[in-house]
C-alpha cells in the first residue's frame, strides 16, 4: 500500500525521530509513505478568520498534490492533521473561500476537497 505523506515542519525538526519511527513502522507493515514533493508548512493552526486566505494555500497545495496521487494523505501530526482536514472542509462547506482559493492560486486544474485527510493511527487501525 502507498500512501500520500505530509512530515510537517515538526517531524522535519524536533520531533525527526518520530518520523524515522513512523516510516520504520510503515514499512514493516508494508505501506510506503510517499512524501510530497515540495511541501510546505501547513501554518499550525487553523484560523477561522474568513478573510484569512493565504495562510491556507500551503495546505490547498498539499491537499490538491495528493489528490493527483491517489487521494489520501495520511500525516503524523496532530497539527497538521487538524489544519489539512479543516482546510479540505472549507473547501467543500465554504464556495466563497473555495472561489478565492482558486483565485489566489490559479491552479490549472481545480481542486475540490476530494483528499481523504487521514492521521497516521487511523492508516494503522485500517491496515491492521
């Protein structure tokens, strides 16, 4: 099994032995967390301000990278986690951010909240 895999700013810094730990475990249960090409800080929280656009476009690219590929995102953060998985929401609650989302980003092909965010225990509890 291959899974979409977003670090986050953390298991890239203080916390790298949990993700060596988190990629070891995977890896003997024979997933492969397929890191994202040129991820970026999700921002670590979700504010619910709603003219608040841009601090959420990090996290629009991820959720639209994994969807090209497969998606699922699976993440071991809890922060990151719950910004992913609020982003994505608003993306399918929210057609005004969603319009500016797309506006800021331009993307070529649009992204919808079709990413199935998912923490790294609850890949464990469905592979096991």
């Amino acid at each position: 099994m291959i899974y979409n895999y977003y670090p986050g700013c953390t298991l890239k810094t203080k916390a790298k032995e949990l993700d060596k730990y988190a990629r070891l475990c995977a890896e003997k249960l024979g997933i492969t967390l397929c890191e994202l090409p040129q991820w970026q800080c999700c921002g670590g929280a979700f504010t619910t301000a709603g003219d608040e656009i841009a601090t959420k476009l990090s996290s629009v690219r991820a959720l639209s990278a994994a969807a090209d590929n497969g998606g699922v995102l699976v993440t071991v953060c809890s922060a990151c986690h719950n910004v992913l998985k609020q982003t994505n929401k608003a993306i399918v609650d929210d057609p005004v951010f969603a319009q500016r989302v797309g506006n800021y980003m331009k993307p070529e092909k649009s992204y919808s909240g079709e990413t199935k965010v998912i923490h790294y225990i609850e890949m464990l509890r469905d592979v096991i």
